[in-house]
C-alpha cells in the first residue's frame, strides 16, 4: 500500500507500541496527526488514575516527531457502550471482554465518529497485520477482500482483540508494527530514545490503569455474599463476595484451604459458586460448546477445519466447526478445552491461525 498519498490518523496511548507506530510512519517520510483518546468510568476525577501520564508520554513522543496531538475525550461513549456491557455481563454471571468492545467501538468507532471520519487510515500499535486478497467474478475482478492477520509474535499478538470489528473498520485499519517482535519495537524505543521506551506493558482492562479489577466491579454491582460448595459432594467450603468476582476455570484468588481449588460452575439464581478439588479435575474441562452471533469480520464464513482462542494466549487450539444456522455453530475441539465459560468470546482462525475469520460468544 503506498501511504504517500494518504491521510492518516495515529492513536496514541503514551506506550511503547503506538510511539514506535508513529516513528516508523515519520521515518518513511509521512507526517500524521496524533490523538489520544480519553476514556474511563463514570467518575472520572475519580478514577482517572493512569491517563495522566499517558497523556504526558503521547504529548513528549508527538512533540518529538513535530506532529500535532489532539486530545478526544469519548468518555461517556466508553461508559454508556463499553461499561455497560461489561457490568452488565459480569451481573448475568457471564466472562465478559471489555478490550475486544472498546476496540469496535470506541477506538474504531466512536473516534470515527468524532474524528476519523477526517482520514483515510487510522493507526494503531496492535499487534496484528491485514493482508488484501481479489476475489475474481469470471474475468473480472469482483471484490477486494480484506483480512485480519496474525503477529508472528504469538505472545504479543492481539487479533483476538480485534475479532469483532467491522469491515468498513478493518479497511481503514493500520497496523504499522504489526508484523514486528515486541523486542524488536522495545529495541527501536530505546534507540530512538523514546520517553517511554522502557516503560512496561499496560496490564488488564485498558481504562483501569492500576486499579484492581474486583475493586471496580465491586464499585459497581457491591458485595452479593453467598456459599462456595464442592461440586462432587455438596460439602460447604466457605463463602465468596459475590459470584461476580469469580471466572469459570479461576484457580487464584479463591482463599481457602486445602486447595487449590477450581471454579468449575456458577448458579446465578442461587448465588452458589461450585470449586472441584485438585490440580486438573476433568470438570473444569470441555470439549464441545456452541457459540451464537458469530461475527464475521469481512463477511467470509469459516471452513470447518480451524484453530481457535477463547482467551488471550499464545496458544491456538485446533477445532472442528459445526453451522448450526443463524450465526449459532458448535465447536468440537480436537482436545478438551479448560475454563470454557458463558460470555467469553471463541475467536476463530483458519486451520494455520492465519487468517482471522471473527468470533462469537460461548453459551453454554
């Protein structure tokens, strides 16, 4: 793709990532403007804990590259769109996924809306390549497909985060390190002598900054105290603050003896968590589970064979894909799966975790 000709937008988030993104545009010549995109929960003053450095190390590495940085302030769009989906799933009893929403629709979408629309390309420093592909009609080129790509990083790569964009999204998508080893952009950072060249990943929910988690839930949804039970015997094991607080598959952070400990089921009516006793029980394991509103990124349907994520590890597990109509299929994994759990999303890949078809939310 040449870019000389292009008007691009570049999110800065005051890490390492982006301020590379933008060092290597200005190196190949291309002058972009910068945004940084304000986001958090509702009480902002509250909460805002780490944006005010991200914004210091955005303003130091724009203002290095004599690039104009705009700050664009989508916090009540993060609140009534992303939050709310969040608190929402979490009180249904769901694993939900706030970075793979906030990317659809707030970073490509909400900032669209309000300054985006302004540029050809908007670029990021996700971990993630695009590749384009013609789908010819006859003797005619019929239509430019455009696909999401793996890193060849697999720790750093975040196509699952990605995997529920839209089309129009990913055209306007680019992802300047996408094809690059984390080393290899720290190693650029500290040779350009970047502000933020050894600053540490950011960890977790992308607005909580160094808020613990449980304790932004816990602003929230409060405390809904009820009985941790061993599944196999019904035996009273202690209680829990809420089942909120609690994932399918946790084995951390459960505090009590004689473990460890697995959540293996919730009962959301009841307000009972069920833990299994011992250091893999086949419980916390499944093989076969459906998915609903399967979203497909460019609108190509998944073959049968693929590979797949259900969180985000370097990991892609091989699976059959069964269509069961309407965007709802059933995944048959070659190996059984642990900590499959209601909400999370199963992001899908072709047989060769390639090409990033989408993803759809696990029902079971």
């Amino acid at each position: 793709m040449n870019l000389q000709d292009k008007h691009i937008a570049v999110l800065l988030s005051g890490g390492v990532d982006s301020s590379v993104v933008l060092y290597e545009l200005v190196r190949q010549g291309l002058h972009p403007d910068c945004f940084y995109i304000k986001i958090g929960p509702e009480e902002e003053e509250e909460w805002d804990c780490s944006s005010e450095e991200d914004l210091e190390m955005a303003t130091a590495v724009s203002h290095k590259y004599g690039c104009r940085l705009e700050v664009v302030d989508c916090h009540k769009e993060y609140w009534d769109q992303v939050t709310s989906y969040t608190i929402d799933k979490v009180r249904a009893g769901f694993t939900p996924n706030p970075d793979v929403m906030c990317n659809r629709l707030i970073k490509f979408g909400a900032f669209h809306e309000k300054r985006g629309h302004d540029y050809d390309l908007i670029a990021t420093g996700h971990y993630a390549q695009t590749e384009e592909e013609s789908v010819v009609n006859g003797f005619a080129v019929d239509t430019h497909l455009k696909w999401l790509c793996t890193s060849p990083d697999p720790v750093k790569d975040q196509t699952d985060f990605l995997a529920q964009i839209y089309d129009w999204q990913l055209q306007k998508a680019l992802f300047p390190i996408g094809h690059m080893m984390k080393d290899e952009v720290r190693q650029i950072a500290e040779r350009e002598h970047l502000v933020n060249a050894k600053r540490k990943d950011s960890q977790g929910i992308c607005f909580l900054g160094k808020i613990n988690y449980n304790d932004y839930i816990r602003r929230y949804l409060g405390e809904l105290p009820g009985d941790v039970l061993e599944l196999e015997t019904g035996k009273f094991i202690g209680k829990h603050k809420g089942h909120w607080f609690h994932t399918i598959g946790q084995r951390k952070g459960m505090g009590f003896g004689g473990g460890p400990w697995f959540v293996v089921k919730k009962d959301i009516e009841q307000n009972i968590i069920y833990v299994s006793h011992g250091y893999d029980p086949q419980t916390a394991y499944k093989q076969d589970f459906p998915i609903h509103d399967f979203h497909s990124i460019n609108g190509q349907l998944p073959p049968q064979r693929i590979t797949l994520k259900i969180r985000h590890t370097p990991e892609f597990l091989p699976a059959r894909l069964e269509q069961l109509g309407d965007g709802t299929y059933m995944v048959h994994a070659d190996t059984p799966i642990h900590g499959v759990a209601p909400g999370q999303f199963c992001v899908v890949y072709d047989e060769h975790h390639h090409r990033c078809y989408g993803s759809g939310e696990i029902t079971i």
